[in-house]
C-alpha cells in the first residue's frame, strides 16, 4: 500500500513538474514575441519621427513626390522594418493579436503617396515573398 502510495505522489510530481515547466515556457515566448514586437514598433517610430511632417501629408500622387535623400533612406528603413515585422509576425515569433494592435496603422502609413512612390521602386526586392506582395497589393487597392 505504501508502495503505490508513493508511486502516485512520484507520478503527480512529475505531472506537476511538465505543467510548471510548459507553463514558463509559453509565458517566455509570449514575453519574447511581445518584446520583438515592441523593439520593432520603436524603431518604426523612430525612424517616422526622423521624417518631416509633409512626408504624412496626402497630398500629390505616388511618383511626383520629391524627397531628400536623408528622407528617402528613412521611408527605405521604415519599410524594411515593417517587412522583418510581417515576417515575424508570418513565422509566429509573436501572436497575431500583438500585430492586429498595429497593423490599421502600418497600413495607413504604407498607403501614403510617399510610402506607395518607395514601394514601387522596391516591388521587385519583395516579388519573391507572395505573402508579403499580396498583402502590400491589397493595401494599395484598399488606397484607390
């Protein structure tokens, strides 16, 4: 009796033990998905700051926008960011409820004369990630 006694306390130590240790795995990834999201978000926001305040303007057409070249690299930068940002977000180092926080506001930013100008110089940079090209061709078709 005391035999299995002891097994039973054994086995719910064990139990205990794998739900203990998966539990502070998920709470690690959340807070390691939670925390690329949010270094991604600050140097987006940056580099936004960094870009003077005619760049938010919807004004002109995509193409007839001129811009500096300090500029133009801030909207490259941007850009790039917010596509390692997708991809993440695609390969679910974060939750995708972390990137529907954002998400109305990359694509504000993205359907911006000047963002959709870069954009298009940039499309056969991203023609090789489908995903990535079908998502920026809807927010372009949501813009006209």
């Amino acid at each position: 009796m005391l035999d299995h006694i002891l097994r039973f306390m054994t086995l719910g130590t064990v139990i205990v033990g794998s739900v203990a240790i998966y539990a502070a795995l998920h709470t690690n990834n959340r807070r390691l998905g939670a925390d690329i999201f949010l270094r991604y978000s600050d140097r987006v926001s940056d580099l936004r700051r960094r870009l003077p305040v005619s760049a938010f303007l919807e004004r002109g057409a995509a193409g007839d926008i001129e811009i500096s070249a300090e500029e133009r690299r801030a909207v490259h930068e941007i850009i790039h960011s917010i596509f390692e940002l997708y991809e993440l977000k695609v390969h679910g180092f974060f939750p995708p409820a972390l990137w529907k926080i954002r998400e109305p506001d990359i694509e504000r930013l993205l359907s911006m004369p000047v963002f959709q100008q870069e954009l298009a110089g940039l499309e056969d940079r991203y023609a090789r990630h489908p995903r990535l090209a079908a998502w920026l061709e809807k927010i372009r078709a949501s813009k006209s």
